[in-house]
C-alpha cells in the first residue's frame, strides 16, 4: 500500500510538468524587474522571515488501520534572522536559523508531546546571479540538532553543512545539502545510517504559481537502495491568500529524533505557509 501512495505522489509531481513547460518565458524586462526585487529583498530585508517551510498537519500510518498510536499531528516553525545590516563581503549575508518539530499525539490521553527536535543554526549565504537573473544561492552552516531531553531520551548532533539551490527554469529548481556530522551522543552513535549522509530534491512550480510539489531524497548509509523520501504538494487556495493548502508523504527512517531508527510510512495533510521567495530544504 505504501509504493502505491508512493507512485500516486510521484505521478502528482509529474502531472505538474506538462502544465509548467507551458508557462510562457519571463521577457526581458520583467526578468531584469524579478531580479532586481531579489537583490532589494537580500539587500535590505526584511531581515526576520520565514526560512523552511512553516506548516501544521495531520496524519497516520500508510498502510494500517487509523489508531490513536500511529495517528498523529506533525508541525514546522522555521525562522531566520539577519545579523547584520551591512552586506558582507562578495555580497554575501550572515543568517541565524531556528527550525522547531513537533510530533504530537493528539489521539492519545493527555495529547503528549511525543518528541520535539530543536535545530538552531548560523549561516553564510552568497546568492548567485548571472546575466541579471537570478539562478540560485549557496549557505554554508554550523548547526545543531537535538530534541532537549536527557538520560535514555536524549538525541543529538552537529553538522557543518553546504546548502544550495539553482533555479534551472521558472518553473523547476533543484536543491542539495550535504553535511559533515559531529555525534556527541552515546544514545544515537549509528544516526548516519538512519538520518543520512546529505540531501537531494527538486521543486516544480505551475505557470500560475499557485500548485508546487517538492520531491527530497535523503541518502542513509549502506547500499544504493537506502534513502528517505518526502513528497510533497501544495496549492494556494487563492491569489490573494497567505495560506496553501498541504500534503505531506514521510518514507523511510529519521523522520524524528526520539525514534530515528524506526521506519515510518506516515501521510499527513494540512496548511503550509511558505517563505516570501524560496523554501529551504
């Protein structure tokens, strides 16, 4: 049942490309007035925003009966904060990131919290332009991922991690990060072989804007066959809204920390508020 979803989201994010490869090429002087916005918008802010995608669900397990164990609600906050109003040299720019996620077993008694992860980060950013377009950036970043608790319970690591993202078209961009751990915890010495070695994905966006799906692959050790998927697909309900309707399919190993060595195959839907330019992954 799990590959059939699978497919079903895959054939989602493909039905999207017909309809994209359509979309009319930007002329020249928009393409130079979208550039200039871009500068503007790393030049002077805002300088508090969103940095991942900011997003509430709801969901369960695919594959098995709905129950109050395997159900439950999955939700993102994700900040970033400039650190200085100069721009740096090679015009680049100096970020803190905080991304916070929640697991959180609305079904059960009492509606715990069943695992946080709290993953703060410093980052320096240096965007790319070439013929007066924009066609990506690139962060290097120190961050460190934990879920704030201690004894048996405690997760956590570090990782000096390349970020970056290239705008192939309007209507496709592709994304990358890889990471170099630092595993300072004697409960999650193995998480390499769960949370992986670095990131894939790709992003398709309609000729209307309003339909994205996003595709990530996350490589774990072991053989070639050994990744972490997440599809996902959104549509803004409308042109003036600030709020996209969500779906979210989870496989593979890592999705929390509490329980990274578990596999899961967890589809959710709910809202998701995305960053005023680019999602990070």
């Amino acid at each position: 049942m799990r590959y059939l979803l699978k497919l079903i989201f895959i054939l989602t994010l493909i039905s999207l490309v017909p309809a994209a490869a359509q979309a009319q090429i930007l002329g020249t002087d928009n393409l130079e007035e979208m550039t200039d916005s871009i500068k503007k918008e790393f030049d002077y802010g805002p300088f508090f925003g969103l940095y991942k995608d900011n997003y509430f669900t709801v969901g369960t397990a695919v594959g098995q009966k709905p129950t109050a164990l395997n159900s439950d609600v999955k939700f993102q906050i994700s900040l970033s904060i400039r650190l200085t109003n100069a721009t740096l040299p090679w015009h680049t720019y100096l970020y803190l990131f905080y991304t916070q996620l929640t697991f959180w077993n609305v079904f059960q008694d009492s509606m715990p919290m069943r695992d946080m992860n709290f993953n703060p980060g410093i980052g320096w950013t240096k965007p790319f332009f070439s013929k007066d377009r924009y066609i990506g950036k690139m962060t290097l970043i120190v961050e460190h991922e934990s879920n704030g608790k201690d004894g048996a319970d405690s997760r956590s690591w570090n990782r000096v991690a390349l970020a970056g993202s290239a705008v192939v078209t309007d209507w496709l961009m592709v994304h990358a990060k890889y990471w170099i751990p630092i595993i300072d915890s004697m409960n999650n010495r193995d998480i390499l072989e769960y949370c992986g070695l670095f990131r894939v994905g790709f992003t398709l966006t309609s000729s209307n804007k309003r339909w994205q799906g996003n595709m990530s692959f996350v490589k774990r050790k072991g053989n070639v066959f050994n990744w972490n998927t997440v599809a996902e697909v959104s549509w803004k309900v409308s042109e003036k809204a600030n709020v996209n309707l969500f779906a979210q399919y989870y496989n593979g190993f890592g999705e929390n920390l509490i329980d990274y060595n578990r596999f899961h195959s967890r589809l959710r839907v709910g809202l998701v508020f995305k960053p005023h330019l680019f999602s990070d992954y």
